[in-house]
C-alpha cells in the first residue's frame, strides 16, 4: 500500500467526495482545514499547554553565510504536542490533505507527481528552494 499510497488516497477522495464537489466548496473547505489546523496548535498552546512559543528576531551573526542560516534559526517552538493534542492536529492535517487532493483531483493534477516534482526541485536547489 505504502509504495502507491498516494494514488490510493487520492482515488479514495474522489470517490468519497460527495457534497462539496464545486471548485469553490473545496477552496473554502481547504482554507477551513488550514485554519482548524492553526486553531489546533493554538490550543495546544493556550489550552493545553504542552507547547510553548517564544518568538522574537531571529539572531544571525553578522559574518554567518547563507549556507549557515539554518544552525541560527529558531522554530520559536518548545515542547511536543501531548498524545491529546498529537491526535487532534493529526486529524486537522488529515482534513487539510483530503480538500487539497480534492483540489488536486479537480484540477487533474496527480498528488504523487506534484511531491516527487517539489522532491525534485527541493533537492536540486537545496537551500536556495525557497529564498
């Protein structure tokens, strides 16, 4: 299952997606699944606790490189989810996945080809994939 997991996932979405089958349902449901997934880790800051955030300016020497960013970036996170807060934002992601390979399919877009070609492009251009 695991080698064709996304075939198989994107062909269950199709098959299951029944009431919101309009471009404009799904790119609502979508954005709907991202914010339940903000909500989520919100919680687990706010509510739960397991999770803490200290954010501030991320310090970068001076003479570090580019190529060094990365040892002097924080995540401004500490603390993992708890077993609680792990299932609920797996599901949220869950949810988030199903409406984007919903997308996926209504565009006729294959999800597999789109992460082997972001894989691609990510480890050709290595750090320089983003900036």
């Amino acid at each position: 299952m695991h080698d064709k997991c996304c075939l198989h996932f994107q062909s269950a979405v199709d098959e299951y997606l029944i009431r919101h089958r309009s471009i404009l349902d799904v790119l609502t449901k979508y954005q709907e699944a991202a914010g339940r997934v903000n909500r989520a880790y919100a919680k687990a800051v706010t509510e739960c606790g397991c999770v803490q955030v200290h954010a501030g300016r991320q310090q970068v020497p001076p003479e570090a490189t580019f190529r060094d960013l990365r040892k002097f970036m924080s995540e401004h996170i500490s603390g993992e989810p708890c077993e609680q807060c792990r299932e609920i934002l797996s599901k949220e992601l869950g949810h988030s996945l199903f409406y984007l390979t919903a997308l996926c399919n209504m565009s006729g877009l294959n999800l597999d080809d789109i992460m082997q070609q972001e894989y691609e492009t990510i480890t050709t251009l290595g750090i320089f994939h983003l900036s």
